[in-house]
C-alpha cells in the first residue's frame, strides 16, 4: 500500500514571484528561478501549508500525493 504525503504545487502561469512563500517555508523547500516562478523541492516540502496560507496571488495548493 502506498504512503500518501502532502506536497505544495505552484500554479506557475499565475506566480508572481513575489517571495513571500520563501520567506515562511520553514524547510527552504521553495526558491525563486530567475526572477520569475517560485520552484517548490517534492524532496524538501513537507507539505505544512505555510506557503499556501502566505501566497498573495493563491497560486500554491497543498496535495495529497502517493510517496
């Protein structure tokens, strides 16, 4: 049987780059790529939430997905 973890995913047509869910992650899971997208690590996220909760656009999600 597989073991579901949470994941935080970025709608990237829509992200702003502002840097706010970079600020809060507290396993500097998500970096900004060029000036221009939030890039969340599956390795690192623990899915806690924080990002999605800080997210001034609502562009980052919390999924559950199989680990």
């Amino acid at each position: 049987m597989a073991k579901i973890r949470r994941k935080a995913f970025v709608d990237r047509k829509h992200c702003v780059a502002c840097g706010c869910c970079v600020k809060v992650c507290p396993m500097n899971a998500i970096e900004i790529v060029r000036g221009v997208i939030a890039l969340i690590s599956a390795e690192k996220c623990v899915g806690c939430g924080k990002c999605a909760k800080e997210c001034p656009a609502s562009v980052i999600e919390i999924r559950e997905v199989e680990a």
